[in-house]
C-alpha cells in the first residue's frame, strides 16, 4: 500500500483501511449517480467510477 491515501488525502497503512476507504467511494459514486435524473450520463459516470476503482485495485494487487 505504498503511497495510498484516502479521498481526503490521509494515508493508508493496512488493507483494512484501504478497503475501507474503497468502500467510502463506492457508497458515493453510487449516492451521486441515484440523485441524476438522465440516465445516459449517470451511466458514463457509473462506468468512469468503475474503471477508476479498477485501475486503483490494479496498482496496489501489482497487476496490470
């Protein structure tokens, strides 16, 4: 978890606190796109949340 912070910026020690915090992103990404009334760029933000949150397990599992 080497240079890992939260989304406000603190740092990350364990995995615990990474999920965690991966947990707190994903709750958000959903409460934002629930208030969206149209339902195509709800979905272009939904699939942008996800890869974001894909290429973050990438780096610090050590995949590509």
């Amino acid at each position: 978890m080497i240079a890992e912070k939260t989304f406000f910026g603190e740092k990350i020690n364990t995995s615990e606190e990474f999920l965690k915090d991966l947990r707190n992103r994903v709750d958000t990404v959903y409460a934002t796109q629930m208030e969206e009334e149209q339902e195509l760029p709800r979905l272009a933000y939904l699939v942008s949340a996800l890869i974001g949150l894909k290429s973050r397990l990438n780096r610090v599992c050590g995949t590509v």
